[in-house]
C-alpha cells in the first residue's frame, strides 16, 4: 500500500526546532488539512527563508507524500528527548515547548519567532496544555499507592445499622464466614438440596429456627429476633435463607399463626428442629395471587370424622412448593373448606406427605419443579392429592374449626373478613422477604463499591488512570442506589420492630398496607441494584466468584413469591383510599372513594408548601420540604384516582373495571405513598443517630430525597410544582451531592460489617 | 372463643324476606357499624312492626352477638336458593333482589316497602350491582374456551420482518429446532463446553462460519448473510451463539481485518471449519475499555526476526477470552508494538498457545476463569505470555507491518488514526451483538405475551377471571417493550444492512457512531425486557424450563461485552460533538465544541414545531412530530453540554475534566441521539412495509414514539415543550394505545418465527 520512502532527516537548523513539536502534532493527531499546512508552510518560510527551510518544507509538509509512520515516530522521540529535562513552565504548550527546545539548541528566539509559534498553534486549532501533555506523555504514571482512607466513623455507624438485635447480627455474619456455609460455585442440585438441608439443619440446632415460636414450642416467642436472624442470612447464600424460611417461617408460621394450642404443642417443638420437614402449600398452577380463587378442595366427612383434600385437577396442583420435591413430611394445604354442604372459603390444613422413609403416602402426587433460575439448593416441587384424608384435628383451626358435632365455628362471621385475617397473619413473611432482598442489594453494594475505588480506566493525558468512582456516572449508578438502600433500611427496620410488637388481636391493617408497599419497592430495589453493581463491575462482575450471579439469580424471585410486586401495590391504592378507615382489603371502595373525594379536596388546599422559588441548597436540602412534596404527591394522585374511580362508578362501570381501568395511576399513587414512608422513617432514624454520623447520615437523605424527586420531576413539572429552574437545580445538586459522597463510600459500605468470608468476592478481597 | 350460640331461625314473615339480602351482606362483607344496624333496625321495624320483628331484630341485629359463621353461611344459601332461577333483572341490586324473593313467597312489596329497601341498600353504602352479583355469584363461570382470533396478517408482517435474508432465518430456526441445538437445562461446565463445541462444529460443517471470508478463506464474502446466521442463532442457546462469535466473528474477523492475504490464504480456511480453534485476546485484567493504555508488549528483535510477546504483569493478563481454557489452539494478542526502539501502539499479533494434543506451549500459561453467571458453555480464561516468540509474519499487518529491512510501516502515518481504524474494523461485532440481543429480547416477548394471553387471575365478581393481558398494568409492561423491540429491529437491521455494503476503505465514522449508540440501547433494551419478562410470567417465570433463566444470565453481559455501554456512549456523544466532521475518536473536542456552539444556536433558531397546544390524537400520533421533538431533543442536549464543555475548558480544565463534569449531560444527549436514530430508521421501514400491515405497524410505531416521550416527559416539560395538558394527553394516549394494540399483541411475536421447539418453553407450548 505505501511505497518506501526514503528516510527524512529531522531538520537541524535551531530555528526550526522551535516548529518540531507542531509538525509532530500536525500530522500525528489527524490528517492535515490544507489550512494547516498553508499555515505552518508560510510561517516557517517567514522564519526560515533559506534552503534548509525549503528541504524542509519539502520533505516535512508535502500533502501527497506524507511522512510514513516510521519516520513520525523518529520525530515523536526527537521532541521528546529534545523535552527530556525541561521545566514543567517550558513543556506548558506547544509554542513555550517548541522555544525552549530551539533555545537548548543554542538560538534564543525573536519576540516575531514567538508570535509565529503562537499563531501557528492557535491555527492548529489546539487546545495547548493537553496537546503538550499528550505528546510528551510517554507512558502513564504509576497511580499513588495504597487504599482510599476512610473518612467515615464506620464503627459508629455499624452500631447504628446494626440496631435492634446487634449480637445477632454479628453472631449469623460469624456463622456465615464459615466456609461451610459459603455458596458452592457450581452445585449439583441433587447435592446442592442436601447440603443446604444440612445447613438448615445447623441453623436449627443453634436454636434460631425455633426463635419466634413461644416456649411450648421450644423457643422463646421472639419475633424481633427471627427476622434480624433471617434478614442477615440473607448476606449468606440465599437457598439456605429461603429453605431456612420455608420451614419455620412459612410452614412454621403456618402452625403458630393458623393453629391453636393443640397443634402448637403437638408439632412446635419438631418444626423447629427440623426433625419435621414441612411445606406451605398455598400457591397452584392456576391460582397465585388470587388465593380467594384457590381449587383444593377440603371437604368435611361427619361419617368418618375426616376431612377430605383433593385436588381437582392439574391447574390446582400446589406449585413452587418449597420442601415439596424431596424433604417435606407434611404440608400446610390451603383448600376451600366444606362443612355441612356448605362452602366456607380457604382454610389450612395439615397433611402428612411422606413417610419416614421419604416416600409420597398414598394419595399424594409430588413432581419436582426441576432446575430454576435461581435457589436449587430448595427443592421446590408440586403436590397434588387425590381424596387424601386427615383427621379433624388436622384443620389449622384457630380462626375457623369444626365441633365435635361437626359444626362449621369461627370467631370472625364475615367470611371475608376471616380470609383477610388468616392471610394478615402471614404479612411477616412479606416483611422477612424486603428484608433479604435489602441485604442482598447491600452485598451487592459493598462489592461493587469497593471495586469503584480500586479499579482505575481512563484519565488525563499522562497521568494516572482514574478511579470508576471518582466518574461521575458511575457515582451516579452506585451512590443513589445506596442512599436508598440506606433510606429502606431505616423503614424496613422500623416496619419489622412495629410488627415484632403487635399483639396478636390487634388492628393490623396498617401494618399489612406498609407491607405489602415495602416488600414490593425493597424487592424491585434489590433487582434494580444488584444489576447496577455487576454492570459497575463488568466483566469481574460476571464471573461466579465475584457473587452477583447468585445475588441476581437468587433474589430474582423476591419480587413474585410472597405477593407479586404489582399486585401488592394494588393492594396498597386500595388500603390506602380507605385511609386505614376501613377494612383493607374490602372491595367496597365505592364509599372509600367518596370519602376520599372529599377528604383529599380540603387536604390539598391547605397545605401549598411551593410558594417559593427558591433553588437554593438550604432551601433544596431541606427535609420538611421533601417531606411536603412527597405527601403532596401522594395525596394528590390519591385524589385525582378517586375521582377518576368515581367518574367511573358512577358510569355503570363495577369496581373491578374502574380499577383496571385506572391502573396504571393506581400503582402510581400507591409507589408515591411507598416514597414518603420511606423518607419519613429515615428522617427518624437519622434525628436519632449518634452524633459522629448524624451529618452523613443527614447528607444520605438528601442524596436519596433529591433523586426521588428528580425520578418524579415530570410528575412535579405537570403540576406546576417545580419551574424548569427549580427542576434543574435539582439535578445539579445530585451531582454535587454525589461528589459530596463519595469519600464517604467506602465507609458507608464497611459499616455494613460485611468481612470478605462473607462476600465470597475476590473483588471485595482485594485480588480483582 | 366463641361460645356455641344458639343455632337462629331464619325470619319466615315473607316481608321480612325482602331484607334477607341486605342482612347477610351487613354481616358478611364487614362488621356492622352501628349506624348500620340503626338503619336496619328502624326499617324493618316499621315495615314489620310484631313480635316476628322482634325476633329478627333480637336474633339477627344485636350487635353484641353477631351470627355466627355457620349462621351466616346458612342465611347466603337461604338467600342463593330463593334467587335461584330469578331473572338478571330481578337480580340486579340487593332490593330489587329482596322484593322479587318476598314476592315469590307470596307477598308483593308496597311502594313504601321498595323505598324502605332502597334506603336500606344506600344506608349500608354499596355499589348496588356489584354487591348483588357477588352475593349470588356461588362459583365463578369457566371461561370461554378456545385460544384468542389473531387479527394479524401474520405471514406478511413475518416477511417484512425476515428481510433481509429470509431463507437464512427459515434455515437457522430449523437447525435451532433440532433437539441436538437445545441448550441443556442443568449442564455440567466441562461436558457443556465440548457439547457447545460440537455445535459449533456442526454449524461450520454447515459453511456458515466461513460465510463472511473471501473465497479464498472458504467463503462467499457476504457479511450480511453472517450477520443475519449471527442474529437468528440469537433465538437459541446462546452459548453457541457466542462461541460461534468468537471463533469465526472475533478470531476469524481478526484475522481477516486486521490480516493480509498471506494470512487469509494460510488462515482463515482452518479457522472457517474450525480445525483452528483461535482466541480474540484484547482485554486484559486491568484493561477492557480503555484499550489504548493495554499493557502486553510485542517487540520486534532484528537478530531473530521474531516477535516477543511478553506479558508484564497479572493485570495484564488477557481476561475473559473465548476459547481460551480449553479449545484454543492460536490467539490474536493485541499488544504495545515496539519495532527498533520505537513504540507504534497497540497491534495485533498470531500467538499459538496450545499444541495439537491440547497442551499449553512454553511460555503460555493459562488459567480457567471458572463458572459464570451465564454462557457457560463457553470456555472463557486467562492467557499469560512470558517471552513468548512468534515469526515476524505472525503480526497482522493491513495497518502496520515490519519490513525486511525491520523498519515499521504503516499506511496509516497518525498513530492515533491507526489504533482507531484497527478498532473501527471490529465494529461489525457491536452490531452482531446488539442483532442477538434483540433476538432475545423477542424470543422473551414471545413467551411472555402468549402466557399472558392464556393465564387468567382475578376478574368482576361471579365472571370469569381475567387475561393477564387484558390488564392495562400487564399492557405496560410488555407492550411499549415489544414496541421498542420492533423499533429497535428498524434500526438495527438498517445498520447490519449498510455495514455489509460498506466498502472497505470507506469512511465508517458514522456507522461506528451508530453502532457504538445502538449496542448501547439495544443491549440494556434486552435485559430490561428479558427482566420484565420474567416478572410477567411469575413463578412459571422462574423455573429454567421456560427460558428466562438462561436468558437472563446469558446476555447479561451484553451491556458488557463489545464496549461497555457507558463507554460506548460516551464515544457517541464526542462523535456527535464532532459532528461527524472530524475524526470520530480524536480527543480535538475543543475545537469542535466551538463548532458546535455556532451551529446549534443557529440551527435551534430555525425549528420550532412546538407551537400548538394540540392535543387531539392526530397531532400527538403525527410521527413528523415524534422525529421533531427527538430532533430538538438530540440538538438542545447537544447545544447545552457543547456550552458546558466550553465553560469549562475556557476555565482551564482539559478535556478529559470538562467531560467527566458533565458526564451524565454526555450520556443524556448520546441517548437522545440514539432515540431520534431509532425512530426515523423505523418510520423508513414502516413506509415500505407491505399494504396489509403498515397500519399495524404505524400503531406499534405510535406506542413507541409516543412511549418514549413519555419516558423523557421530565425534559420536555422543563423546556416548556410540553405543557402539563399535553404530557398528560400523552399519557392518556400511551394507555389507549396499549388497548389498542392488545388484540394484535399474540400475531406481533408469532411473526418473529419462533416455533415452541425454538423457545423450549412449557409455557410457549401451552403446557404451562
């Protein structure tokens, strides 16, 4: 393609000297275009007008033969040895470059000299100092040594974090680090169930299984206590944390929460050993969200004293049953229960499954649900019955039994409202689950912030590289993931002490909207999060060693089980235009609707707290301010679904098409209400922080504020609320804010107490 | 809890009849509030004022003995019996219902009655109808039978969609169908990897891995019709997909991009039938994105006339290659070029690493990268060289040779145009993997919108549940997706159509700035959808056997691989910033940022489409408007960040400050870029389509247009583009559009092609 050149000389006339540096950059930085060329050329005849100039000019500057590659690189290096041991001031631009070197070659040049370097640059078109850097750069240099210091108080911090149950917390973190509880890279599911039985198996035997369930039942009726244990398990492997949870927290729970005295003595104390491998089998095929609508059947036979299960066909086989595939004994079946030849909706009862010896019993059906995604240390599988019978006794009776003269009883008459109550007891599984799935987004943050302070890619011009996390996108990616991952920590710790609390009769519907809210943001959170970190991570991020395949695959299912995120939101709207008043979960929203009407309309005019336009940070950062806008928000689309809902109505349209119709503001309204309780509980939990973290903690909430209200600015845009000028100060103060963190990173993700043992991560070892 | 109570009789007085409706609906659906039982009671004590009504009142109304459950139950069946064969009419509120029962028992209510009854039903505060379809509703009706009418002109729209190269797409689907080319649900990584070698085999056995070398190299030299082999393997086991990229896309088009036709002639026909198993082995430990700074030097040594390829340290170990743990017999080793003394950047060089019986060649080391999160199928590790020597011909020299004389030459004089046309070659990779992660994302959608239209949860009281897809939330969630996937098709077929027919010497700055923005979008697209996907289908989401699983794990590292698409992006945006002008890569910026700023004001002044407050959907579904506001978008985005830039550097930061300050505004415009890219390639697509359905595909057109505003509502609001009416019109016309395109939704993925053998999925095949 090119010919053989004859070599070119570097010229040695000191005059031109002065030219070498631009004639590098000329034709080294791109092509030269004829201006370029007609600007060098008529400069360096000016200043050289004698036949090396020409030789010059002839060899140097000809467009149709450029000099080869070889011969710039003999040029590069001229320059760059001519440079070697200049002044930092005589390397600044091409110009001073250029001078110094002719001056080294002993010829001072002309105030004219000067002027034309000076032109010549400027008509290159050059930024100066970069391009001087650029071409005397020969490599990098080495990055300063050593890790970031921390500026954090991190033990201050992880006494915070670690509050309520801290000893727990460092006791399961300890029981973690073992390495007989890391994850296997590469399980073979039938070992992998095992191994993870056994692990469940030594959770047991250190008591934790059995901690919520009251003495009787060989714990010590610890609700607080169970759920730390379970949310810092879920910084472990996650198959261990959901088998761990299927047992005593699910089939477990089941017991405790459904039955009474008889069977909390009778299988307690065996649930909790895991000597009685158990199931909860609510879900089927064909039914998931929708329980009301479940198929088995339970059919009370007076003759026999029995009750009869059945499943009546494959779409109401019981379905991703936790334990089913291989380790359950006995499951807890949800079936529509008939007594009498009357129907009186969805009741548990208690049906053995296999024998000791591990074979299904006569009558049962189990497949294995087969390989998953993710969790293939549990084995889920189906169950079906074909007219299993069990005693009476065998009914989880406490909100619904039958008497000895096989009579239908129960406390609560409303069958509607007996439903509601037996799935209100299980809302702590739904608490259990944000939990997890927050910690999973913790792990994943620590590994993907710690790889941001030590992985380096790109920089300036010969210096060193810079640091992932000093990118602004990439501090963007991270640090408002882990302000909210701050900001659900403070709700989803307070949720669970109130619900450690509650007694059992008391009104729990609160407690069930906060639920259901905060399992769905905290789960979709940890989705989002988790996937932010490997992509944060690249390439290290994919490998199995570094943690986030299993992080991804595992939690992946924490937005479906335990209620589907978009219906529990659902759920939420419709708790919350019955504003607590009301039952829950009651489809008589009509009337909810026009007391909503009506309450929303003299709420909104009271409080207007946008009278300024201020854009200030004082103003921008100020807590009651984003408190306001969020309750605004809320109450706001809260008013304008009702009375869409209302409009509706009162077309002849039923409840159920009214919602579907309005659901897209439905799941908005219900995510504003989610955003304001996540920031109130966090301003409490901040107010009580010790001092040495209080300000960072303060500096958290305004990062995680400030983006909650950039994600919504369309929505405060559309309202009139912010003015494009507020709308973009807002966004500048993210970035800023994020600068403003990002010393702090390391720290706030140290406090979480997370020991490489526990991440597993050669990136968080510090070998990546 | 509840003491037996004495069983109650049922009220005989047929006057008191008509009010049996409303009492059970009292009780049931909640507690009775004492007004209500005050409205009750005063009612019927004056409809019925004897000691009958006494009864009632002191039996059924004490409000500190409610009924009991069975008493409740017995009075629903009372009341179902006597409605039992009423017409809908008399069905149709509770006291319509009621009289038309105290008339068939013999009474016919007076005027007075039907107002008591009235007042009654509006006193308890219900949505008449509904209350009484659920009270008499005792089983919800089967649904209809049968799978939903498309409405779709099918084969038409699957041709539009097969063009180019339909007969190669019809001939991949059909290998992929083959049980042989289904990717294992539970494979072991060893036996995995020589299964996905064997499939490899038998897809060079076919010809296809040599199809885009000359003829001399075994081919037909036709990169369209590889390109589309690539994206059609995309609907299968993408472990096949991405060894097949490695061996014939990265090693074979390494070798003949960056080869001569020495190493054509010797080369690509082995590599082609894959008797030479080869690494592409550019990134490095410490090195992925930023190439340039790659730290594996290849230094020419006259007295041997070989190459030492030497490898400095662990970070500049070759990271994450194909075919590198196992089954690579030969690498291109991208590494620092030294040739006498000089260093010429980054070159590739032919490296043998394994001998014929497998092993590793002295001073090759080789380390397994383990198990990954995804495409373990595929035998990514680590390469070391320790003094490695090759012949002087193993360079690839098309863009820098060493000649005999061992002088380097180049064809290319300016060391950085060099690097980047060397990159610039490759290109043709990012679109491959942004064809393939398309396909994914339409191989998702299928499975998920068919198992919307099949699966039914919830639904209006005593009907039959409901479609998932008829849901507006499940529309939203899948439709503007599968939109998007369409649009994304427009462009990205457009683009792997133009690369094919680009000449080699042709100037393909733009087709790398698209490439770069599209690989981008089109790959966060894919694991965006493939998420989404998943969550629609819930639990049958999870379970390996429908797809998802691999799915997401196996393009996760799309947004990775091929450039990391923040990276990427970036690069679109300087490309933009040069407004393609100049050199795409060049770090010049600042210059071009003055050109910038001049252009843009004058240009912005020009077109202001915005100056109607329509809101009618004929203007909003204009696309002309659609393209205009992108246009703006792309141009406001561009004009701002170019005036930022400037700011910035006439402060004396560098470039490489300047953009890092504004990196989100960078990432911001190169999106927008991309947005009006994607749009008008779809419109040029859409105006040719086939008679039968270019009406369908304007619509799908209009979803995506209008969605993505939708999505950037926050900008257009901030700029006064939008005034709140508009935005919420558009919102208002996303949801009607959803509605709209429901019915065509199942013909939109059956056009993709994708047999159920293809998907592997239970679900798809109708079995879930």
């Amino acid at each position: 393609m090119t010919e053989p050149l004859t070599r070119r000389q570097l010229p040695e006339d000191p005059r031109l000297r002065a030219f070498l540096p631009m004639l590098y950059v000329a034709w080294a930085d791109s092509e030269l275009r004829p201006g370029e060329i007609r600007a060098l050329c008529s400069r360096i005849q000016r200043e050289a007008p004698d036949e090396r100039c020409e030789d010059l000019l002839g060899h140097w500057l000809d467009p149709t033969a450029p000099p080869s590659a070889e011969e710039l690189a003999d040029l590069l290096y001229a320059v760059r040895n001519s440079a070697h041991g200049l002044e930092a001031t005589e390397r600044r631009d091409l110009s001073t470059l250029g001078a110094a070197m002719a001056r080294r070659a002993g010829h001072e040049p002309s105030a004219e000299e000067m002027a034309a370097l000076v032109d010549v640059e400027r008509a290159l078109g050059l930024a100066p100092e970069e391009t001087s850097a650029r071409l005397l750069a020969s490599a990098r240099p080495d990055p300063a040594p050593g890790p970031e210091r921390t500026v954090v108080d991190v033990a201050t911090l992880r006494e915070e974090l670690d509050r309520p149950h801290p000893e727990v917390r460092r006791e399961v973190l300890a029981v973690l680090a073992d390495p007989a509880f890391e994850r296997p890279l590469e399980p073979e599911r039938a070992a992998y169930r095992e191994h993870v039985l056994d692990r469940c198996r030594a959770l047991a035997d250190l008591g934790w299984g059995a901690v919520s369930f009251p003495p009787e039942g060989g714990g010590s009726g610890d609700t607080g206590r169970f759920m730390a244990i379970f949310e810092t398990l879920g910084h472990g492997n996650l198959s261990t944390l959901i088998k761990f949870g299927v047992q005593f927290g699910l089939f477990g729970g089941s017991i405790l929460h459904l039955g009474t005295a008889r069977h909390h003595r009778d299988l307690l104390p065996v649930v909790g050993t895991l000597e009685l491998p158990g199931c909860f089998a609510m879900t089927e095929t064909g039914h998931g969200s929708n329980v009301a609508d479940l198929r088995t059947t339970a059919t009370y036979e007076p003759e026999s004293d029995e009750i009869v299960v059945h499943t009546p066909g494959p779409d109401a086989r019981k379905d991703y049953i936790g334990n089913a595939a291989c380790h359950g004994r006995m499951a807890t079946v949800f079936a529509q229960l008939h007594v009498g030849g009357r129907h009186h909706g969805v009741h548990a009862v208690l049906v053995p499954i296999r024998n000791d010896a591990g074979q299904p019993l006569p009558g049962v059906s189990v497949e294995d649900d087969g390989p998953k995604m993710g969790l293939n240390g549990v084995d889920n599988g189906r169950l079906s019955f074909d007219g299993v019978r069990v005693p009476r006794g065998h009914l989880l009776d406490r909100f619904g039994t039958i008497d000895d003269q096989g009579h239908y009883r129960s406390p609560i008459s409303s069958p509607s409202k007996r439903f509601f109550t037996m799935l209100g007891t299980l809302v702590g599984g739904r608490i259990s689950v944000a939990l997890a799935g927050n910690a999973a987004a913790k792990s994943a943050l620590a590994i993907a912030v710690r790889y941001g302070e030590k992985r380096r890619q790109f920089g300036p011009e010969g210096e060193a590289e810079v640091r992932l996390l000093d990118y602004l996108s990439h501090q963007r990616r991270l640090l408002p993931r882990l302000a909210k991952t701050y900001a659900l920590h403070a709700a989803l710790r307070e949720l669970a002490t109130k619900y450690s609390r509650v007694e059992v009769d008391d009104d729990r519907r609160e407690l069930e909207t906060l639920a259901a809210g905060l399992k769905a943001i905290a789960t979709w959170h940890a989705t989002d999060t988790i996937q932010a970190c490997r992509e944060a991570c690249g390439g290290q991020g994919y490998l199995a060693a570094n943690r986030f395949s299993a992080l991804k695959a595992d939690t992946d299912i924490f937005t479906t089980f335990e209620g589907d995120n978009t219906v529990l939101l659902q759920l939420v709207a419709k708790g919350l235009l019955a504003g607590y008043r009301r039952q829950f979960h009651d489809m008589g929203t009509f009337d909810l609707v026009r007391w909503v009407v009506g309450r929303a309309a003299s709420d909104l005019a009271e409080h207007n707290p946008f009278v300024t336009r201020r854009t200030d940070a004082d103003h921008l950062r100020d807590r009651e301010l984003h408190r306001r806008l969020l309750e605004w928000r809320q109450e706001r689309l809260l008013h304008t679904l009702a009375r869409r809902l209302k409009a509706r109505l009162d077309r002849g349209l039923d409840t159920f098409e009214a919602l579907s119709e309005c659901q897209d503001h439905v799941l908005e309204a219900a995510q504003a209400f989610v955003e304001r309780v996540v920031l109130e509980a966090y301003d409490r939990w901040t107010r009580e922080a010790a001092e040495p973290v209080r300000a960072l903690l303060v500096t958290v909430g305004d990062l995680h504020a400030l983006t909650t209200l950039e994600t919504r600015k369309g929505f405060f845009l559309e309202h009139g609320i912010f003015d494009p000028t507020k709308s973009r100060a807002i966004r500048t103060l993210v970035n800023q804010l994020c600068g403003e963190l990002r010393p702090a990173a390391g720290g706030l993700v140290e406090a979480f107490g997370l020991e490489p043992a526990v991440l597993g991560a050669p990136i968080a070892a510090g070998t990546g």
